[in-house]
C-alpha cells in the first residue's frame, strides 16, 4: 500500500497549498527531534509528505497516480538510516540543498529551525564555543583613568588533561572508520525524484579524520570541563556607563579544541556625588559668596586631579561657566582629555551676625 501523505499531514484532499504549509510546521514541530518527545521517523515522514503536497506539481502527479508510486516511493530511501535532521543541519537554514534530483524548501524549514534554536543556530555543529556576558561596576574615577579588574569566571573550559583534543593521554590516534579518514560521509539514496548525495561532516570524528583510539576519561572526549578560568579585563580609560567591552575569545571554550566563543563586559558606572559627566567633559559647582562674585576673588576647585586654583573675575553672575582645560576625562577614542567645567553658584546668605546685616543695609542704601 502506497503512503497516505494527505494523512499524515492530517489534511484532507482538498486543502490549499497554504494549509498544507501549515499543517506540515505544526506536525514537524511536533515531532522534531530535537525536542524531547521528538520522533525522527516520524518527522521524516512528514518531511516526505510536504516534499510532495507542499509543489502543486509533485501535488498534482501524487494526486493522480496514487498508488503507482509504491515500490518506488520513499520508504526505502527515508528507512535507510539517512538522518533528514542531520542533513537539514549541514545545508543551514536558508541556505538551499541542490540535489540532482530536487530541490529541499529550506525557506521552511528556516523557520522551524529559527524557532527552536532561538533563532541564533545556524549549522547544527556549533563551529566555536557559546559567547558569555558578564556585568561590572566601577567607580567613576576608574572609568575616567581606566582600570585594570579581575574576573572570575564561571564557564565552559579547554580539559586540561587532554588539552581539548579528546583523547585520552598516550594513546594512539587512528583514522575514523566512519569515514575512513576523509572527514566527509557521502550519503546517497534512490527516491521517485531521482538519485540523492549529500555531503556532510562525520560525526563520529568531527571532520578531523582522525580520532583517538580511547577517549579522554576526564572529558569523556569533548575536549571541555565545567571549570573556572580567572580573566584580567583591561578597561580602557573614558569608559562610559553602560558601555560594553567584548573580550575575544574569552567566552566558553568550544568543543573537540574548536575556538572558545567571547566574552561581552556590561560596564556600570554608579553617580558620582560631586561631578558628573557629558562624553569627555566633566561637570562640576562651586559655590561663592556674593562678595567673591562682586569685587573678584581666587578660590580652590575640586578636580579629579586634585585641587585648583581658579580666578573669579569681579562682576561674576551665578551660573557662570568656567573651563579647566585638560581636566576632563581622558579620551575612549583619541588622545587627551575633556575639560572640566565649574558652574559657580553665589550664595545668599542666611544667618546674618548684627556687623553683617549693618553692612549690607549700608550696602543697600548705596543701591546694592
Ligand atoms: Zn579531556
Ligand atoms: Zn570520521
């Protein structure tokens, strides 16, 4: 008896292209396996029915021929332990697999595959380790200077008894049966489309050809432990909050000795009490007395520097800006440094002593 692709999609022969395409998503997430309670034949299955129904020709000739594909059909072809995951896997997503015989709708499968690897996979042997975040807080000082802090790490690292290469120390490395040392598995099945190859990378050796004749105990041949690794994270001076410093290749070690994947450093840098900051430049206030600001006066500002001496002009108004050159922060990208830049606030006093309030109702008299 010939397969009933309408059944297996679990649609009737009468239903649109579009509800076919629908049908065939929600059975192939369904049994996609991948998941847990995924099931492989039964996923081929529906692969095999969309391949079919989902090209109104291919559609048209099932529909009019039936049961005269059987004995040909795709049975024997899907039953031979070809793995269509494995393969979907090797031809990515979106990328399209040209066979000889017909051409597989990655576009569809794109999207199935976007939807259990959060979107983010895109070959099914990942090619380096997973990349990392981490957060750190500095001190507004530290980011102005920059810093050097240390991280540890908590992550994915190379096996430090076989050094990431698998094997198990003092053994001998021989040719991969599986693939007799190319690196490639060349499959190749007989469908009602025609005849089918596909190239892809053994697994068995990762595509190195070569493998170890004992695995490494301590991995178990992965190449990577859970481990520790205690990094040094040079922060540039003229960091910014919320800037964020990625470190290559500090991320978890990939598997079988591949490269390790990066780490991104979320930098947080809290408010300072007393200056604050616009790119390069900082920002600060000083306070005077209404005296300082009417006849001119030297006082002592507060840089990051240290102290400074800055002149108030007579005749100074509140809210006047004063530039400090070169006081600023230094530069993330450039040479050099901002500027800092003092707002002076003239004070009102409040409790005034009898001389004092004498003086200003003299000064008063006089128009002031
Ligand atoms: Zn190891
Ligand atoms: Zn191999």
């Amino acid at each position: 008896m010939s397969k009933d692709y309408y059944n297996t999609l679990g649609i009737n022969k009468e239903a649109s292209q579009e509800e076919i395409k629908k049908a065939f998503r929600k059975k192939a997430h369904e049994h996609h396996p991948d998941k847990g309670n995924g099931n492989a034949d039964k996923f081929k299955e529906v692969n095999e029915a969309y391949q079919v129904l989902g090209k109104p020709e291919k559609r048209r000739q099932y529909d009019q021929f039936g049961t005269t594909f059987e004995g040909m059909g795709g049975q024997a072809a899907y039953d031979a332990g070809f793995d269509w995951a494995d393969m979907f896997r090797q031809g990515g997503p979106s990328s399209g697999y040209r066979t000889s015989g017909f051409n597989i709708n990655f576009d569809d499968l794109g999207d199935i595959f976007g939807d259990f690897f959060g979107g983010s996979r895109t070959s099914g042997r990942s090619s380096r380790g997973v990349d990392m975040e981490a957060s750190l807080t500095i001190g507004f000082e530290e980011a102005v200077f920059g810093i050097e802090k240390v991280l540890d790490i908590s992550k994915q690292i190379v096996c430090d008894k076989c050094r990431g290469n698998g094997a198990e120390p003092n053994t001998k490395i021989i040719n991969c049966k599986t693939c007799g040392g190319s690196g490639q598995v060349t499959t190749t099945q007989q469908t009602f489309f025609g005849a089918f190859r596909s190239n892809s990378v053994c697994q068995n050796c990762g595509g190195e050809g070569k493998v170890s004749e004992k695995k490494c105990t301590q991995c178990h041949g992965s190449g990577v432990t859970q481990g520790q690794e205690r990094i040094k994270v040079k922060i540039p001076a003229g960091i910014s909050n919320n800037e964020t410093i990625k470190l290559s290749g500090k991320g978890e070690a990939g598997v079988s000795g591949l490269p390790a994947g990066d780490l991104y450093i979320h930098i947080t840098v809290p408010p300072h009490h007393q200056f604050s900051r616009e790119g390069d430049n900082i920002f600060t206030a000083k306070n005077i007395s209404f005296s300082q600001a009417a006849l001119g006066a030297k006082v002592r500002v507060k840089t990051l520097d240290g102290e400074v001496n800055l002149k108030i002009p007579s005749g100074t108004q509140s809210g006047r800006q004063f530039i400090l050159k070169n006081k600023g922060s230094h530069k993330l990208r450039g040479r050099g440094r901002g500027d800092m830049i003092v707002e002076v606030k003239i004070q009102v006093p409040g409790n005034l002593s009898q001389k004092q309030k004498k003086l200003l109702e003299e000064l008063a008299d006089e128009g002031l």
